[in-house]
C-alpha cells in the first residue's frame, strides 16, 4: 500500500463526481452527491498527499499494462515534491465540496460547471502525480482546458469571455514553452520518463540545461503569475464564480510553482548559481509589484489576484534562493529553503483559498465587489468576517498564524547569503531579501485595507448595510481557518514532514531541523537563529491575558463615570467621513506613481460655469496596463503584421495549390535522396 | 540663521516677567472705562448707554449698570461724554463669579 | 466644580485643591464655539517668546482627556452645543472651565435663535475672562487666578474714576 493507491480512490471519487454532475442536471441530491463526491476525493489526496511527504518515491506505475495516450505511455508517480501540492489540493477540494452547493444557483449550468470543476481536480491530479512528460504534458493541457471552461461559467458575459480568453492564450504560450523544455531534456537524456531523465541529467550539456530551465521557467512562470507573465489572473479571477477563483488561485498558481520546482530541483542538475539567480530575481520582483498593483484595486477579487501573484513571488523566491545555495555547496540551506517554499505552498493554498471563498459570501450577500460599496459587514456577517480574519492575518504573516512562520522561515534563509562565500552573490541575496521585506510591509498595509474597508466601519451604501448571513456557505472556509490555525501551532510537525520530503528530492538530510525539544525550529545553523511556533502563540495568547488581568485586579475604587468615546465632538457620523478604499492607499500610490503611470482627468464644474461657481468635481484615474501596451501589444502587433505577410500565400488559386504540392513533393524526394 | 541668532544675543531676553514681576507693556493697552459720577446725570447717562455697541451700559433709575465683562473697550462712551468717562487702566479682570464683573455706578451729576 | 457665589467657602477649598493638583502642570484646551478669531490669535500668542506661557507650567493640548482646563472663546452658537458638551465630559476630573472674550461674557451678540450669546447657559464657567479681545497678558491673568496662584481683583474694582479705578 503506498500513497498512489489512495490517490487512485481519490481520483475515482472526482470521476464520479463529474458523472454526477453530468447527469445531475438541475436535482438537487445529485448535485449533493456531486458536492460529496468531490469532498470524499479531496480527502483522499489530502491523506495521500502527507502520507507522501514522509513515504518518499514511490515506483513508476503504467496503469492498464501499458496502456499510451497520444501516443506515449501512461506513466504515473507519486513523488515526495508533489505531496505538499497534493495535500493542498486536497484540502482545498474539501473546502469547495462544503461550500458549492450553498453558493451557487441549482440549475444545469452548475450541474456541468461542477462536472468540469471535477475534471479539472482529476487533471490537476494527474499532472502532480505524472511519472512520465507525455502524462505530465497531456494532464497540463486538459488542466488549461478544464480551467479554461470554469471561468467561462457565464459564457455570454463580454468580460467573463476577455477574463477567460486571457487565461487560455497564456496557458497556450506557457504550454508550448513547457513543451519545448520537456523535448530537450527528453532529447539528450533519451527518456521520456521523469525518474530516468533525472538520473540521466548528468547527460545534458550545461547549454541545453539552461535553456530548458528557462524555457520551463518561463512556461510555468506563466501559470504560476510571475511577471510579466502575469496578466491573465486580474482578468480571470473577478470574472470567475468564487469556489473557480478559490481553484485557481489556491491550486492551479501552485501548480505553476510545482512544475518551476520539479525543473530546478529534479530534473536539470545544478549548473552554476546564474539560474537560480535568475529565478530570485524574478521572483523578488513579482513579489514587490503584485503587492503595489494590489494596493490600487477596489474590486475584491482583483486585489486577491495581485496578492497571489505577490505570493508566487515569494513562493519562486525561496526556490530560486535554494537553487543558488545548492550551487555555492551549501546543500543544508538550500534544503532549508525548499522546505521553506513549500511550507508557503502549503500556507498560501490554505488562506488565499479561503479569502477567495469569502470573497464570495461577500458578494453573494452584497451583490458587489466593490470595496468602497461595502462597510460594516462584520455587523452583518460577524461569522463570515471572523473567519476571513483569520485568513487575512495568515496572508499578512502576522504572528501567530502560518504566514509568519514560513515567511520566517524564508527570511532567515535568505539572511544566511553570507554563508555563500562570494561577496556579489551575498548583496544579491540581500537586495532579494529588502524586497521581500518591503513586500511584507506593503502586504500588512494593503490587507489591513483589503479587510478593514469592507468589513469594519459603516455601511457606505444600503446594499452593504442589508447583508444577510442565513444561507451564506460557512464550513468550507472555517475548514480552511482551522488548517491555517493547525499549519501555524503543528508548525514542527509539519517542518518535520517537510525535511523528511527534502531528503528525498535533494538527498540532504537536513539534520535537527528542530533543536531538542522537538518545539523549536532552526533555519539549519544553530548558531544563527531559533524560534518556536508553538511557544509563540502559546505566549501570544497569554500576553493578551495579562491587561485583562491587571484591570481586573486593580480597579479603580473611587467611582468611576461613563463617558463616550472622545470622537473629536462629531453629533452624527456619516459613512462618507470614513477612509475609501482609494484614499487609504494614497500614499502608496502617490510614491509609486512612476511604475502605475496613471492618466488623471479632472473635470471642475467651476471650470465650465462662467461665473466659476463651484460645483460637483469629476476625477477620473486609470492605471496604465504597462505589460499590456509594452509588452503584450507589440508582440500582438508583431504576429498580425506576419500573418499579413503571408497572406498573399493563400491566394485562394487552385493551381497555385497544385505548385504548392508539387515543390513538396520534390522537396520530400530531395531531403530522401540526399 | 546665524544672523538671528546674533541678532537675538544682541536683544536679549525678551520674555516678560508678568505675574512675577509687573509688565511695561500693559500700560498701552486698552482698558474699560471708569467713570466720575459727579459728571455723570441722566441724561448723560442715556446717551453713553445709546452708544454702547456691546450693551455693557444701562440706567436702572440713577443707577448706572457697567458690565465690565460685556465691555469692549471700544472707546465710544468715553468719546461720547469726555468728562464723565475716562479710561480704568484696569485690565486684571478675570473674575470667578459673573456677577463680580456687574458694577453699579452712583448718577450723581447735578440736574441738565 | 461650579464655585455659585454663596458656596465662597467650599469654593475656597476647591481653589486650594486645584492649586494643589495644577500647581505645577496645567494643561489647556482651547474650544472656539463660533468667536471672530482675534481671541484665538491672541491666545496664540501666548505660547510666543514673549509671553511664554510654558515657563509658567501651562501647556496647550488638543485632546480633552488630556486637559485640565478648557479655554472657551465665542458666543456659543447654537449648532455647537453638543460638541461643546461632549468636549466638556471627555475632560476627565477635576477640571476648569474658562471663558473668555467679550462673546463668550455675553456681549457683542445677544441671544438669538442660532447663539445662546453667553457660554455659562450650556457650560458651568468657573474664571471669566474679560476683553476683546484679551491680550495675552489678561488672559496670563486669568488662568493664574483660575489655578489659585493670584487673587482675583476685580470685586475690589469699583470703575469709578478718582477712587479705587
């Protein structure tokens, strides 16, 4: 028994599931069952996803003896790396299973939305426990094109189809550039199986190492959001049903991570720091400006989308910081440091699925995404609002919750750069480390937004102000809270998982991770750092006794009067007097006007009275899409201008056809002889 | 600023030393009127109380009624009779009790 | 907190308490309730070298739970009364109400539907202040009697020209 049969059932409850949503229709104890049916699978691949972290490898499978598709056999392995992903995309599974059948409408189109959402779980499954690159590359696409359709729930919608066509435009790029990387390690190390051509890859000259780690770098890094290669998620997301946004962020973003990581640590061996490098550099970067670009958004779902992005960054990061250090013979730090990315993989599909999912009860409630729309809902939905709470001070890496540990844990490795021995290579570590920090400050700010404008306060408009809870999806998201809470208080269980996984993938034993008494943690030199999950909340939680406490005890004995709280002597507060969503992240936006460009248009009705009274002010800012016009455009541009060039081959003449034919066939004759 | 700092050894101390010590300066200030009730009679009465922008001024029978607090020290009443009005010189005139700051003035001037 | 004239004794005692407890420290907060201004200015004035009311242990503070005594300028307009009680009860005790400025005595505007003309009907007024507007000096006057470190003189002040002023 090992982890791959367990993902076998898991994967034949998402069949099922799909079926059942396909003949479900609009009945409602089939789209239950569906719902079931996709939680019990999810279960399933949580379960076999950490039972893989510590099993290691297991064997190359070729289910059905043999059996090939497109041509190339069926291979399938469940592997160490992949457990981490696997378990997210299990729980992940399970939260959106308890969550469906509250949010969306019975009709047929869920019917088949939740069919091809199962789908898509089986494909995801299947390229993270692909053995071969046919298995892989085939499990990628039909993943793309399950997606592709889940965004596309609402097809008649102008922007769901410009969100959904983005996506699949870039998935296609991304997968002919993944497709290009797989053929050339498959062409030197003359295997197409993934265990063969790691052990092969000594085989590869260090040209055609970098060039497929670039190309896969950059495939992936299409899905994953690095940027520039980001520009689908800000469109797919607000477009797509929430549980659609939660997948895609929580799980098919990683799976991007997963493919960067399976090139870099499995299948191109170490050649020199510069890819690593690279990767750091890209992914600092995308760090930093999907935080920025966060800041400037006032749709809910945008700003998650560039916080995934900001995600990925540090998730691509951690990895390419483990890459350089493997390359500087510091094989315990990079250890330590693909540890620590995947704690960040486990962590991010954790909060951001659930802040996704809150998004949802949001605007399900509310009927609006709109950030400066909304106020006061944690008047109106206190338990929906305590939950993403929790998912918020996760995402903001503020103690006690997960996101502090991992990005600690981050942290401290990437302070280590020192221990590379070259001066360059440590400043590079630093200045990939400053950004991470301004990343990390910038990410408090924009959430302290992202949660405070609509949930705290007043109510800006009378649709927030009559949020309902009843009937709001809650287990799913509480699910979601609770595995945050455990990822951050079983921070050394999980640790000791996790260095189990890194023996595997790298074959460095990381030695105690976690120093005697199994609580503290170590970022793999004793002499530099240590730091306890456990005693740290245990302590958190006791420090906020202690005020409570001393007020108890020494209360004051003369009498004491009520008063109200000094508010500045306002008689009537109106919501308008609060921060918006815009003016709260003004200073950002002013300081970093040179990377948002914006085109501000003001329109003063005193300017146009010709007694200059004054009047109603109308400002209007938009950001420019800096990726779009400069980068995306021109190449646009570039291909349109090709496929005029040759336009004048299709002549649409039949005997221009005819010669056509003819110099192939000579052609193929000469290329015979020759 | 090397300049003010110069300038401002050159000067000196500037601050006063009021309560300490009584302050130069507070002899120029304008201050409420005080008023000669020999001079004053009714009709004298009446016309300063006319001319009193702020009502600090009434005649309740031969008592003339000063509000020191409403005062302004405008100028008017003294401008309006010279000989019955002259300026207090007064202008320590907090009081805790408001009606400490209502005066009641004798019209003792022989009759028009 | 609200020395009537026939409680002299009580309010003597309450004098020496507020001397006691802002001997060395006071701290004020200005609220203007609709004044001209002229009386901020010359309150401004106060923390200028040249007057300095700091040497003398006065500090300005905008925030009422911080303050000692509240400074009050202008006739109190009608659509102030409520900031001007909820600043008054964010003052914690013991504290000091000080009005100054002919306005705020009652002068210059007379009761009207939009200003009640005199701070004393929505505040209990412990020191006035007369002036318009009060220099600096005066005002330095005031808030020494109003902590107890002068004597007033003013019951003493006949205004009657060739007597005692």
């Amino acid at each position: 028994m090992n982890p791959l049969d367990i993902l076998y059932g898991a994967a034949g409850a998402w069949l099922a599931a799909a079926v059942a949503g396909l003949l479900a229709g609009s009945w409602r104890p089939g789209l239950r069952a569906c719902c079931v049916l996709s939680g019990l699978g999810g279960a399933a691949a949580a379960a076999a996803g950490g039972w893989s972290l510590v099993y290691g490898n297991t064997r190359v499978v070729m289910p059905g003896g043999g059996a090939t598709i497109v041509g190339g056999p069926v291979q399938l392995q469940m592997t160490s790396l992949a457990g981490v992903f696997v378990a997210v995309l299990g729980i992940a599974a399970v939260a959106i299973a308890l969550y469906a059948p509250r949010y969306h409408q019975r009709s047929r189109g869920t019917a088949l939305y939740l069919a091809v959402y199962n789908l898509a779980l089986l494909a995801c499954l299947a390229v993270l426990a692909a053995g071969g690159m046919v298995t892989f590359l085939v499990a990628w696409e039909s993943m793309s094109l399950a997606c592709y359709l889940l965004i596309l729930r609402h097809p008649r919608r102008t922007e769901v189809a410009r969100g959904a066509f983005w996506f699949l435009a870039l998935s296609e790029i991304g997968f002919l550039l993944v497709v290009a990387a797989f053929v050339i390690l498959a062409a030197k190390t003359g295997a197409t199986q993934l265990d063969v051509m790691a052990a092969r890859g000594h085989l590869v000259p260090g040209g055609w190492r970098a060039a497929a780690y670039l190309l896969a770098l950059t495939g992936f890094g299409f899905k994953a959001g690095l940027v520039p290669l980001h520009v689908w998620l800000p469109e797919a997301h607000p477009v797509a049903p929430a549980d659609g946004s939660a997948f895609l962020s929580g799980v098919v973003v990683n799976l991007g991570a997963y493919g960067i990581a399976l090139f870099a640590f499995r299948l191109v061996p170490v050649t020199g720091s510069w890819p690593g490098l690279v990767t750091l550099g890209a992914g600092a970067i995308t760090a930093a400006i999907g935080i920025l670009y966060a800041l400037r958004e006032r749709d809910i779902k945008r700003f998650l989308a560039f916080s995934t992005i900001e995600n990925t960054g540090i998730i691509v990061t951690a990895f390419g910081a483990a890459m350089v250090f493997q390359a500087y013979r510091q094989p315990a730090l990079g250890a330590f440091l693909l540890i620590a990315g995947l704690y960040h993989v486990a962590n991010n599909g954790c909060y951001k699925t659930l802040l996704f999912l809150e998004a949802g009860v949001v605007e399900h409630a509310t009927g609006t995404r709109d950030m400066d729309r909304l106020g006061g809902l944690v008047h109106r939905l206190p338990r929906s609002t305590v939950i993403a709470f929790i998912g918020t001070l996760g995402i903001a890496a503020l103690p006690p919750l997960n996101g502090f540990v991992s990005e600690w844990l981050i942290f401290q490795g990437l302070f280590q750069g020192f221990r590379t021995g070259s001066n360059l290579i440590a400043i590079l570590i630093v200045l990939a480390a400053a950004t991470l920090g301004l990343t990390g400050g910038l990410a408090i700010y924009a959430f302290v937004r992202g949660f405070g404008i609509p949930n705290l306060g007043m109510p800006r408009t009378q649709r927030a102000a009559e949020a309902r809870e009843t009937g709001q999806p809650v287990a799913g998201p509480a699910l979601l809270a609770v595995a945050c809470a455990a990822l951050a208080v079983g921070a050394p269980v999980m640790l000791a998982a996790l260095s189990r996984a890194a023996h595997t993938i790298t074959g460095v034993a990381l030695g105690p991770l976690l120093l005697p008494g199994k609580l503290t943690v170590i970022p793999a030199h004793a002499d530099f750092s240590a730091f306890s999950p456990t005693y740290l909340a245990v302590f958190l939680t006791a420090a906020c006794a202690v005020p409570l406490l001393i007020f108890l005890a020494g209360r004051p004995r003369a009498a004491s009067v009520s008063v109200p709280v000094w508010d500045g002597g306002i008689t009537r507060f109106r919501p308008r007097m609060q921060y918006s969503a815009m003016t709260f992240s003004a200073p950002t936006r002013v300081t970093f006007d040179a990377l948002y460009r914006p085109a501000v248009s003001v329109r003063r009705a005193s300017d146009e009275d010709p007694a200059g009274r004054s009047g109603p002010v109308h400002y209007e800012e938009q950001v420019t899409p800096v990726f779009e016009r400069y980068l995306y455009r021109p190449v646009v541009r570039g291909v349109e201008w090709l496929a005029d060039a040759i336009r004048p081959m299709q002549s649409g003449d039949v005997n221009l056809y005819l010669l056509y034919v003819f110099a192939m066939i000579l052609l193929a004759y000469l290329l015979g002889a020759v | 600023m090397p300049l003010w700092f110069v300038r401002g050894l050159r000067r000196g101390v500037v601050t006063t030393r009021y309560p300490a010590r009584p302050d130069g300066s507070a002899a120029a200030l304008p201050t409420p009127p005080a008023f000669r009730p020999g001079q004053l009679t009714r009709d004298v009465a009446d016309r300063i109380v006319a001319v009193c922008p702020s009502a600090a001024l009434a005649r309740r029978g031969d008592i003339l009624i000063f509000d020191a607090g409403t005062c302004t020290a405008c100028g008017r009443c003294a401008a309006a009779a010279p000989d019955a009005v002259t300026s207090s010189g007064e202008w320590e005139l907090a009081a805790t009790a408001r009606s400490a700051l209502v005066k009641e003035i004798p019209i003792a001037g022989g009759q028009p | 907190m609200n020395p009537a004239s026939d409680e002299a004794q009580a309010s003597r005692r309450l004098q020496e308490q507020i001397a006691d407890q802002f001997g060395r420290s006071l701290h004020i907060r200005t609220l203007d309730t609709g004044s001209c201004a002229v009386c901020e200015q010359e309150i401004r004035l106060l923390s200028a070298p040249h007057y300095d009311l700091n040497r003398l242990g006065f500090f300005f503070t905008p925030a009422p739970r911080h303050a000692d005594l509240l400074l009050v300028t202008g006739p109190m307009v009608r659509a102030f009364d409520a900031a001007a009680r909820k600043t008054f009860e964010a003052m914690p005790g013991p504290k000091v109400v000080v009005a100054t400025g002919a306005c705020a005595l009652g002068g210059v505007y007379p009761k009207d539907p939009f200003v009640h003309g005199n701070v004393g009907e929505v505040l209990p007024v412990d020191v006035w202040i007369p002036g318009c507007p009060p220099s600096p000096l005066a005002l330095l006057h005031g808030l020494s009697v109003a902590v107890g470190r002068l004597a007033e003189r003013t019951p003493g002040l006949t205004f009657i020209a060739g007597g005692d002023g």
